[in-house]
C-alpha cells in the first residue's frame, strides 16, 4: 500500500494519485484573501473533506495545517469540493474496475453444522483487495403467497479478515430485507489494517435465500 501526498492543497491521501501541480481549476485560485477570509475558507475545506471521510470509501483524506498553504493554494470552496470529488471518482472507478475484473467464482459460500453461513466479500484499498469473511445465522420460512422459502430473521452478523498479514476490526452494521424477502443486503462498517496503516471502510454484501431454503 502507498502512501503519498496529494498536494499541499489538498491533503494527505492513501492512493496512488497526485496533484501537485494542477492547474485545471487555476483560475479558481484566490491570493488576496484576508486572514478572516482564510479562515472561513479552511473551515469550509475541513467540512468539505469531513463529508467525504464519513462515507468510509476506503481513502484517507486530511487538510494540510493552515500554516502550509501558499497564496496560490487557496481556491474558492467550491472549487476545492471539486478537486477532492474528482480524486473519489477516480477512486471510486477503479475500485469499480478492479472488483469486477474478479471471477464470481471467488465468492465462495459455506453454510456450517450450526446453520452460520460464511460468505466472503473483497474490498478495494489502494493498489489490494481485502478479503473479508462475512457470517451470519439466518432462519427461513415458507411463505405461501410467494409459495417458497424467504428469510425470517437474521440473528447477527460477525466478519474477519482472510488476507495474509491483514486484519478488520468491525464497527457496525445494518441489514436489509428486500427482493420480497428473498434477499437480505448487509452495509458493514469497519477498520482494514495492513502494513500499519489502517483505513475506515464501508461495503456492502447481499446473501440469497432460495425457494427451498439455501442460502447463497
């Protein structure tokens, strides 16, 4: 995993992007601010890149100290939320890209003597992916109007990392029942660690029942 800086600008970020140098939205920047002008301008930048952080995409965003900016790197608000949402799209494609590139055949699902069923899910940071074990017991039920199995109830969710070296520490989730209760989509939050450095990541996970009961 690397670690760069973006810019002086922008921030400290876990991803292989920079953008020392930019000068797409140059003519955004502003060098005769007053320092109350400043001000209001950084608190705006801490907000704008706070919103992005609590998403939990997997990037770590920072505002450089106030003290490091130069004339030429204060940039209207607007402007600045711009450059920090082009580095989460391009984030955001390429963890799209690489995940995808993944064969199904991976998702490997294994239901126990217990009834907990193990689904493994993979999360992109930055140049790896994380594979993340996700268990859940969950109970099923006829229903007739749909004449088959649908779940009941899940009872909990728990998760581990797999990857060599690596480790997940879950914060929370939320599960969903939808598809007409064929379906239960799971967000699990939690924090990835590898190589000392550790990241706050959000995923989703979807586990299937079908017409007699399986859970895939």
């Amino acid at each position: 995993m690397k670690m760069v800086k973006i810019s002086k600008c922008i921030a400290t970020l876990v991803i292989s992007v920079s953008l020392l140098g930019t000068t797409s939205i140059s003519s955004a920047t502003t060098t005769s601010l007053t320092q109350q002008e400043k001000e209001q301008y950084y608190k705006q930048y801490m907000k704008i890149v706070e919103e992005v952080m609590q998403k939990k995409i997997g990037i770590h965003i920072e505002v450089p100290p106030m003290e490091q900016f130069q004339p030429e790197d204060w940039i209207e608000p607007k402007a600045y939320e711009t450059r920090v949402q082009n580095i989460v799209d391009d984030y955001l494609t390429a963890e799209r890209e690489t995940l995808n590139a993944l064969s199904s055949t991976t998702n490997k699902v294994v239901t126990n003597l217990n009834g907990e069923t193990t689904k493994t899910a993979y999360i992109y940071i930055p140049d790896i992916i994380g594979e993340i074990e996700v268990t859940g017991k969950f109970e099923t039920q006829y229903n007739a109007y749909h004449d088959r199995q649908v779940f009941r109830k899940l009872e909990n969710i728990s998760t581990q990392a797999v990857s060599s070296g690596s480790t997940w520490e879950q914060t929370s989730y939320e599960a969903s029942l939808i598809d007409g209760g064929r379906t239960y989509s799971i967000r699990i939050e939690g924090i990835y660690s590898l190589n000392g450095l550790s990241n706050e990541k959000a995923f989703t996970i979807e586990f299937h029942c079908d017409e007699f009961g399986r859970i895939f």
